[in-house]
C-alpha cells in the first residue's frame, strides 16, 4: 500500500497535467469556502483588528515617554493616564480579539473539514468497484486520513498563523513608518536580505522536508513489514539481518533530521543577525538626529522596539510553510479523486421491481475490466426463477466475472443482464440490492457487535431475527459461546474471529437480507467440512424457492445444485444437473471422480 | 516509575551529554546577550542622548550593539549545530535497541500487542523525545537562567518596575502550564476520536464490497458524518481551551508593559528613575517575554517527554520469557533415518486465559518416528497452529516438553534449533525482497551456484512456475515493497523457503489451503517425493491434505485422541470422520471453537 501511495507522490512531483490539476483544486477550495463565506470575513476583520491592537505598544510607550513625561512634570497627569490607560485598552482588546480569532477560525475551519470529509467520503462509496480495484485501498484511505490531516493541520493553525504574521509584519513596518518615515526606511532596507532567506530557506526546506517524510515512511514500513512477520522472521533466524537493515534506515531518518534541525538553525541564525544589524542601524540613524534634534527619544524607542519586532514572525512564516506545501498537494489529489466519475451510473429513470422473482438473463453479453482484453464474449445464458446454479471451472475461466454483473458491480460493455426482465442498468439501486445479494470469499466484519454485522443485511431487524438467521447458517452456537453473546465486539479490542468463522457470520447476514437472487462466489472456501455441511443444510431451507448462483472449488458444494454450467474462457462448456454431467464423462466427470478419491471412500457426499 | 523515567535515559544520551551541555551553555549565552543590548540603549540614552554628547558615542554605541547582534547570532548557530547531530543519534540508539529488544522477544508477546502500539513507540514517541532532547531541556535552562537574569536587571535598574513585572511573570508561566495540561486532555479526546474516524474509513474501503452487495452506502455516510461532527465539536472545545492560553499569554504581559508605562513614567517625573532606566526596561522586558511565555509550553513539553518515555520504557522493560540456555547443548548429528520428535506430556495455557477454562493443550503425547510424515487432524481452533509453534520454539510448553532427537528443544540454542525446524505458516508472510531471496531466506552462506539450484529446487517442488512469469523472474521483488502475489501464490513461494532450508524436521500449517484442486494435486505429489527422509508434521483440514502423510493424529480437546492410517481412522473413528467429512453428529462439547 504504502509502495504506490509514494509511486503517485513520485508522478505527482514530475507534474504531467499541472495546469488542470490546479484549476480543479482552486474550484475545490473555492466551493469550500462558499457555504462559510460570511464567518470567513468575520475572522479576517478579527485579525486585523487583533493586530491592530497588539501594534500600538511601542507607539504608546512613546507617547508616554515624549508628551506624558514632560506634561507630568508640568503636573499634568492627563497625558500619562491617557497614554498607559490607552495601553490598557489596547492590550485586553488584542487578548479578547487574539482569543476570538482562534474561536473563529476554528469555527470556520471545522465546518471546512466536515464538508470536505462528508464529500470524499460519499463520494468513495458512489465510486464503482472498478474503480476501488484500480486506486487501491491504500490510496483511497490515505487520501481520506493523511491527505485530510494535512489540510486539517494548514486549516487549524497555519492559515491564521500565516495570515496574523504576515500582517503584524505589515504593520509594525506601517507604524514605524507612520512614527518615524527615515526608520521605516532603514526597516524596508533589512527587508529585503531577509526576504532573500526566506526564499532561499523556503526552497531547501522544502528538500529536507521530502527527504526526511520518505525517511520517516521507509522506516515505517520496515518497522510494520518485521513486526508483521515477526513468526516467520524468528523462524527463519532473521533477526541479526533485520536489525541491519532497520538501523539502516534509521540512520537514513536521523541524518534527515540532522538536516532539518541544521537547516531551521541557519534560518533562524540569519533572523537573528538581520534583526540585530537593523536595531543597530535605527540605533545610529535615529541616535544621530535625536542629536541634532530630529526626533524625541521615546520616538527613538518606539523605533528600536518596532525594529526588534519586526523579523519575530518570519520564523513563524518558515515553520507554517511546509504545512501549506503539503496541504496544497492533498488538496490537489483530494480534488482528483472527486473528479473521478462513477462507471457505474445510477438510472435517470429507475424502474421499480416490488416483488422481484430472481429470473436472470443474460443477453448476448460482453464484458472486459477496464480497457483490458475481453473476458466474457458474447455470453447468454437463462436461469429460471427458484433454482440453484453453481458455476464450475478453473481460475479466471469469468465465474467469478458473471457473479459481479449479476450484482452490477459491473456494466457490461455490450448486450444486457436482466433480472426479471428489466435491465439492471435501469433498476431503481435500492431494489436491486434487495433483490440481489452477493456473499464474497472475503467476509469482511465491520468493528462491531455480531449483531450488528449481522444486521447489515437489514437493518431494524429484531434480535429474534437476526438469532434465526445465525441458527440458519449454525454460527448461533458458536456466537452464544462469546464472552458477550450477540453483543461481543469483533474488531481489535474484542474477540478475533477465524476466516471460517467471519465467512458464517457473512452467511447469516445474506440470510438475513432475505434476497430473491442469493449469489455465492467462493464463499464457502475458509471453513472445515463441518463448518460448509451447516452452511449447506442452512442454505437448503433459504434456497428451496429462490433463486442462486454458486460459485466454489469445492464439489462438495456444487453437487447439492440443481444445475451445474462449466464455464471455461467466458463460456459455458458443459450443462446439466450434476448427475448428468457425472454420466457424460466430460470435465465436470473428471473433477468429480478426483473429488472423490480424495474423499477415499464410497459413500461420503 | 514515571518520575525517574527521564533520568532513566541517561543509558542512552551518556554519549550526547557534553554536547548538549555545551548547546545550552551557547543557548544560555545568546539569551543573555540579548539581554545586554537594552543596556547599551541605556547607557545611550542616558548619556549622549539626553545630555547632548557627541555623534561618536552614539556610533560606537551602535558599533557595540551590532558586534553582540554578531555574537548572538553565532551563539543561536551553535545551539543547534551543537545539539543536532548528538540529539538525533542517542534518538536512533533508542530506537534501534527497541527493535533489537522487540526481536528478541517471544511470539507470545506479540501475539498480545497490537502493532499499531508499538509502532507508535518507535516512531512518534521517541521524536517527542528527541525534540525534548534537543530543544525542550536546552530551552528550559536557558529560559529559567534568562528570566532570572533579566527580571535582576529589571530589580537592579527600578526596583518598582521590576516587582510589577514579577508580579505578572508569576500568572503567565502558572496560567500556561495550568491551560496546556487542560489543552492535553482536549486535544487527546480528538485524537482518539480521530482514530475512530479513520478506522471507519478504513473499514468503509475494506467492506466496499460488502457495503455495495448490501446497498448500505447511505447507512455508512449517516454513521461517518455523525462521528465527523462529533470530531468537529471536540476540535471547537479543544479551540474554545486554546483561546484561553492565548488570552492570558497575549494580555498579561501586554498589561504588565501598560501598567509600568504609568509607574515607570510617574518615577521618572519623581527624579526616581532616568529616562534611559526606562528605556531599558522596556527593551528588558521585551526580551524576557519571551522565555516567560514558553516556560509554560517548555513543562508541558517535559510532561509529554516523561509520558513518551514511560511508554517507551514500558516496553524496554519487558523481559524475554523465552530465551537461549545459559548453556545451549548441540543437537546430535542427524541419524540417517531422520530426526525423532517426541512430545511428551505437553501442555499449553495462554496468558490472558480465563480461570477454569481447560489449558489449550492439555497434555498432548506425540511421537513423530524418522522421516515419517504425520498429518495432525482437528475442527478450527482447537490448538494444531499452537502445537506446530512448540517445535521451532516460537512459543514454550507451559508443562511437559518437546524433544529431538532425546534433545529437549529448551535446552538448544534457538538460532540452532530454528536452523533445524524449517516451518511453512498457512498465512504466510513475505518480506519486501527478491522471490530469489525471500526462498533463501532461511539458507545463509551458500555459494550463488548452490544458492540458484537450491532456489530453482524449492520452487519447483512448490509447483511455483509463475515465478517464471514476473517481470524479473527470481529477481523480482515482491512483499510491501514491490510485486503484490494472490494467497495461492504467497503460499507456494513460503513453502518453497521451508523446503529450501532442508530441515532436519519440516512444519507445515495447512500449506495449500489457498490452491485450487489441480495446482494442490501436483504440489501433493512432488512434495511426496520430497519430503522422503525429512520428518514433517502438517496440518491438514482437507482429505487432499492428509494424502501427503504417512500416518494421521486426532487433536480433540487438547489432547490427541487417535494415530493412524488414513483410511483405518476414517473407518473407526467417529471424530475424525466427521472432521473431514462432517458424517455424523460432533460431540456437544466439540462444537467450533472461539480463537481470542
């Protein structure tokens, strides 16, 4: 997974379509915004205003020194508490403004992320199988959790960051200007060898960034690759090798780190020294003409306070500037992935099926993944309503091809699949999926009670009902001897669960959801012969008046079908009930006659 | 434990200590002369400035304050240029002794740890660590020697003015350190809540499939989008918490700066105070701001480290169960009929197991006779995986022992003794390398001539003639890396790397449950041929299996019930028949069984 999040970061890099890229992460951000544009202009008046307030110091401080002062003397208070009550006002609202512009944009961030993530997730699941086969999981979910979180972390604090600094840079250079015009002048000078560095910091950082976010992903996946296989490492006396090569790319890591760490202290070196040279340089400039009687000395002050200040948040500005790189590229791949188009489009029209009978026909069919080679050519087939079918053949002969179109995982490329005699691609999909219901080789559990996964197949049910449907499958047993029966949690923190035993939940999910068409691609495949013979005489009671397709190596399970097709290369070679085809002597003959051995006695089914 | 955790890591940074003593003696030293120039500006003001000297003091002033401006830069530089490279190595020590430690510690051990901790002690504790290291303790010296210092220069230029700034120092560093503990326990709720929402993200990828089947899309965004916004409520709160620090620590000091802008100017107009004292204080008090507002973050960050490090050291300190004898004995010398394998009374219990539930293995008698081949028969979970593990000691009896050869396998070094047990698991793991040396894996200091023969042997009984087919044939590289392999064929290449050891004894967990009928036919009947001399136990859940072994074992109950010929046992024994052929009703009490 890890391999080709990091092979699209390559192709990312090297650019290709930039320009349109781009376009669609701005209009991303744009429709973002949109929906908060009003609290958006609220928090931007805020930190304004904040800064505004936090910018007065120095002025005030001079104003207390060169009139309060003096007026003091004269025995004039007024001046003075003007000037210190001033700052009191001044330094309350810049906390009180400070605050609410956190509240604010947190605000208005939070509402951002939550559209966002609601978006990126909706839209994952319209996306089509094809699709999720073609991204990969791994891609999918690192767009929705590290992509996401760089954006979170450029939203929840760099924005404001990068903004509040920005301006308390404009600013103080406008208030030192405003106090004193030659200062700011000498201040506009410094300007530019620190522009000039963070330029030039802003590139290399950017270099050690990559290189030590690598370093970090490679260690990583040394560290889960061993920990992973940690049964097989110590069987196989691994551990002096893989001590080896982890501390190889820990040593790559640190020496990244180094750099990092090196690189911030060039930078905030260099800040260091411009300030320090632009106080002194106000220091002379302005230390002459109070000389001369050009300016007063708190003005003076004021300047060396403007000037100490001015460089501060450009350290700030260097750290924020990673998060806003990276959160620009999520951004990008995020608006990528919400371009992607759904291959299998929901019907403008959907036509209603009430009562479906689970009638299929296939008609003159032909199916291909992607823009791959053909792998159904002109495929039709008729299955009556109320039998069971199984399908039997080798690996990538299309069994498995002809269960994803009978659950429209897929579109055919040319001809149609019709259930009851209504296109699929014109089924209203929420009827469909009550008509039709697929049970995979993988049974996947979601974190959970056993109720609850098992309730997936229809929610509301009863707890007697979802009972009857593991009593159906025989997993009832097997759930009521969990610490919690029904309720015991199946994820990380609670009970692990054998394939075999996720593939009889699965079971009794389908069971539960009641289809007219039940379709079982391999799902039989991780249990033990006693484990199939329940889910088999559970499967006699659901099948005995609907519709199935079965697909499965094993025979044992296809010779209890009431109609056994052999398919090889994306046709049907051979079909009958499985006595027939026993008495034929064809393919099917011949797996039946190995089966048997294997069984090594008479008698056994 | 957690107050000395800290000092405890002084194993490890022994080698950094100077070097960071002398960083933060350069931190120390910058700080402070930060502190010089508002005397300078003092002296200045109060002298030529004031009492109208002459242009050369104020150029020489100047003159001086750009050559501490120098100084100070060159103390920031070497901080870090100090600090970095010592910082980041006693880091990558901690680490690579973690991993060295997480080797050496036993299966059972790893089997009760989730990944995802340990990771996350490997990875973001000891960065928070290091940054402590490099920055945190360094900064800390520095900002208590520089307010100490400065709030002195402040005492020493007007007293008054220095008793109103320590009397606002005081709150801020409290009120930071108070508001960033609470900032913590905000800011974890949302991690964690952030967890979950990526678990369900995860989840919603992995179950599409089952998501679609069921047209449960809706259902799936409801349940997201309602933990999105719980998220979303924690992070206002955790912002609403942040608000408050950056209140106190934005007006306090601000507040200070007013208050002593009245008194301040009030003295001077007493003749109490010049003006330059005045402006000392304030260029004084601009400076010391600083460290003041990060003394409160600085705690907060060493609270962190010392959580990171107990953490860590939770783990460090975890001693090996299951270690080598202080004085390993040598298996004897293969006798020519094969290797015995005797297990004599052995039982199992695992740690977490609840009170009154029978042991796993409840006393097992096994004997595997030379070069046989035994097949070890039972329902799911009922304990074949856990005895296979006893062999290559990857787990230890809880009572009873495991022999070879007369040789109990506790008493033999487990680098030898691993050499010897070659095992193939039924879910294999491959590593991210070449197929050539993942089936060499086992097999160190061969010449390439042997390597590539033993290699091409191993496949091809294995039945692995895909491998011909990878972009790189035997090179291609395949694991996480690289080229991801279907179970089937992950299958044959970890049973091709058990093969190519040519162990004295040969575990094999259901190793060809992933192959279709015709590909597991062939593989049956080469390994046949095969495995002649080699003593080999393997599980077997399929009668397809069972034709590899000489003879069959029953496991029931944690004890084995039967050893037989095939079909003998299929013909007396009601257990076995109906384990491979679920003919007849099971037992009650030997329902299928629950793995925890």
């Amino acid at each position: 997974m890890s391999v080709s999040v990091r092979d699209e970061d390559v192709a990312d890099a090297a650019g290709g379509r930039e320009e349109g890229r781009r376009r669609r992460s701005v209009a991303l951000l744009g429709s973002l915004l949109r929906p908060v544009r009003g609290p958006a202009w609220g928090t931007v008046l805020l930190v304004v205003a904040a800064q505004g307030a936090q910018v007065a110091g120095p002025a005030l401080v001079a104003a207390g020194l060169d009139r309060g002062l003096p007026a003091l003397r004269d025995g004039d208070p007024v001046p003075l508490l003007l000037a210190a009550g001033g700052y009191v006002v001044t330094a309350l609202l810049g906390g009180v403004l400070t605050a609410a512009t956190v509240r604010a944009s947190a605000r208005v961030s939070q509402a951002i992320l939550l559209d966002l993530r609601r978006r990126v997730f909706r839209h994952t699941q319209l996306l089509s199988l094809e699709f999720h086969e073609r991204y990969t999981s791994g891609r999918i979910i690192s767009r929705q959790t590290s992509d996401l979180d760089a954006v979170r972390e450029l939203l929840d604090g760099g924005i404001t960051t990068l903004a509040t600094s920005g301006l308390a840079m404009l600013l103080t250079a406008a208030s030192l200007t405003v106090l004193d015009w030659r200062s700011g002048a000498v201040l506009l000078v410094a300007v530019i060898p620190g522009a000039i560095l963070t330029r030039w910091f802003q590139t290399r950082s950017q270099v050690t960034y990559r290189r030590s976010r690598t370093a970090s992903a490679r260690l990583i996946v040394r560290f889960v690759e061993t920990m992973t296989g940690m049964r097989a490492v110590q069987a196989f006396r691994r551990e002096a090798a893989e001590r080896r090569r982890y501390g190889d790319r820990a040593e790559e890591y640190r020496s990244a780190n180094d750099a990092a760490i090196r690189l911030n202290g060039v930078f905030d070196t260099g800040l260091t020294l411009i300030g320090n040279l632009t106080v002194a340089t106000v220091l002379v400039v302005g230390g002459l003409r109070v000389l001369h009687g050009g300016i007063d000395v708190g003005v003076l002050v004021a300047a060396v306070l403007y000037a100490r200040r001015f460089f501060a948040p450009l350290s700030q500005i260097g750290m924020f500037y990673n998060s806003f790189q990276s959160a620009n590229a999520a951004l990008e791949k995020l608006a990528t992935l919400l371009a992607e188009e759904p291959t299998v489009p929901a019907p403008q029209h959907p036509v209603a099926l009430a009562t479906p009978r689970g009638d299929v026909r296939f008609e003159a069919v032909e199916f291909g993944y992607g823009t791959g080679p053909v792998v159904l050519p002109r495929f039709d087939l008729h299955l009556p309503a109320g039998r069971t079918v199984a399908l039997v053949g080798e690996t990538g002969a299309g069994k498995s091809t002809v269960a994803k179109l009978l659950a429209r995982f897929y579109d055919p490329r040319h001809g149609r699949v019709l259930l009851d005699g209504v296109d699929l691609r014109d089924l209203d999909p929420a009827d469909l999926r009550r008509a039709v219901v697929m049970v995979t080789q993988e049974a996947y559990l979601f974190s959970g009670s056993v109720a609850a996964n098992i309730a997936l197949g229809r929610p509301g049910a009863t707890r007697a009902e979802i009972e009857r449907a593991a009593r159906a499958v025989g997993v009832h047993d097997l759930v009521a001897s969990l610490p919690a029966g029904y309720d015991t949690l199946v994820d990380k923190r609670g009970v692990r669960l054998s394939a075999g035993q996720r593939q009889l939940v699965s079971f009794a999910r389908a069971f539960l959801a009641d289809p007219a068409l039940l379709v079982l691609d391999e799902a039989t495949s991780s249990l033990d012969v006693p484990g199939e013979r329940l889910v088999q005489d559970g499967l006699r009671t659901l099948l005995a008046d609907r519709s199935a397709v079965v697909i499965a190596h094993r025979l044992s399970t296809v010779m209890t079908a009431d109609r056994v097709l052999v398919v090889a290369r994306g046709r049907v070679v051979e079909d009958g009930s499985p006595d027939e085809l026993v008495r034929a002597g064809g393919r099917f003959a011949a797996l039946h006659a190995e089966w048997r051995a294997s069984v090594g006695g008479a008698g056994l089914v | 434990m957690s107050s000395s955790s800290l000092w405890r890591l002084r194993e490890w940074a022994r080698p950094a200590l100077a070097r960071v003593a002398l960083g933060g003696l350069a931190g120390l030293g910058a700080s402070l002369l930060a502190l010089a120039v508002p005397q300078v500006l003092r002296v200045v003001v109060n002298g030529p400035l004031l009492s109208g000297g002459h242009s050369g003091a104020v150029v020489l002033a100047a003159g001086l304050v750009a050559a501490l401006g120098l100084l100070e830069a060159f103390f920031v530089w070497s901080r870090r240029a100090l600090i970095a490279s010592p910082g980041t190595t006693v880091e990558r020590e901690m680490r690579t002794a973690l991993f060295a430690h997480l080797l050496d510690l036993p299966m059972a051990f790893h089997d009760r740890w989730a990944g995802g901790q340990l990771l996350s002690r490997a990875m973001s504790d000891l960065s928070i660590v290091r940054r402590w290291m490099v920055f945190g303790l360094a900064m800390m010296v520095v900002s208590v020697a520089t307010t100490l210092v400065g709030v002195g220069l402040m005492l020493a230029t007007s007293w008054q003015l220095g008793l109103v700034y320590v009397a606002g120092a005081v709150p801020v560093v409290w009120l930071g350190f108070r508001f960033r503990q609470d900032y913590k326990v905000v800011a974890r709720r949302a991690r964690d809540q952030a967890g979950d929402l990526a678990t369900t993200v995860e989840e919603s990828v992995h179950g599409i499939r089952v998501l679609k089947a069921f047209g449960r899309g809706d259902d799936a965004l409801e349940d997201f989008a309602q933990q999105a916004d719980e998220l979303r409520s924690t992070e206002i709160v955790k912002a609403r918490t942040l608000s408050r620090i950056t209140f106190a620590l934005g007006a306090l000091p601000e507040l200070v700066l007013a208050l002593s802008l009245g008194v301040g100017v009030w003295l001077a107009s007493a003749g109490d105070l010049t003006v330059g004292d005045l402006v000392a204080f304030f260029a004084t008090a601009a400076v010391v701001n600083t460290p003041v507002e990060r003394l409160g973050q600085l705690l907060a960050m060493t609270m962190d480290a010392r959580t990171a490090a107990d953490r860590y050291l939770e783990v460090m300190d975890t001693v090996a169960a299951l270690t080598d004898p202080a004085r390993p004995r040598a298996l004897p010398e293969p006798p020519a009929a094969g290797t015995r394998v005797e297990l004599s009374g052995v039982h199992l219990r695992h740690a977490g197991q609840g009170a009154g539930t029978p042991d796993v293995l409840d006393g097992v008698d096994l004997v595997l006779e030379p070069g046989e081949t035994l097949a070890l028969v039972g329902l799911t979970g009922t304990g074949k995986s856990t005895l296979l593990s006893l062999i290559p000691r990857l787990l230890d009896v809880t009572d009873g022992s495991v022999r070879l050869d007369g040789v109990d396998v506790r008493d033999v070094g487990r680098a030898e003794l691993r050499a010897a047990v070659a095992v193939a698991f039924e879910d294999p793991v491959l590593f991210s390398a070449s197929v050539r040396e993942n089936v060499l894996l086992g097999t160190p200091g061969l010449s390439d001539a042997e390597a590539e023969e033993r290699a091409r042997g191993a496949l091809e009984v294995a039945s692995a003639s895909f491998v011909e087919d990878l972009p790189d044939g035997m090179d291609t590289v395949i694991g996480e890396e690289g080229l991801s392999l279907s179970g089937g064929q992950r299958q044959r290449v970890a049973l091709a790397r058990a093969i190519a050891v040519r162990p004295r004894v040969l575990v094999l967990d259901d190793p060809l449950s992933a192959l279709d009928v015709a590909t597991e036919a062939v593989v049956t009947e080469r390994l046949r041929q095969t495995l002649t001399g080699t003593t080999t136990l393997v599980v077997a859940h399929r009668p397809s299996t069972v034709a590899l072994a000489d003879r069959v074992a029953v496991l029931q109950d944690g004890r084995i019930t039967a050893v037989g010929r095939h079909t003998d046992l299929l013909a007396e024994h009601a257990h076995y028949r109906y384990v491979l052929t679920a003919m007849t009703e099971p037992a009650p009490d030997s329902a299928v069984g629950v793995t925890r």
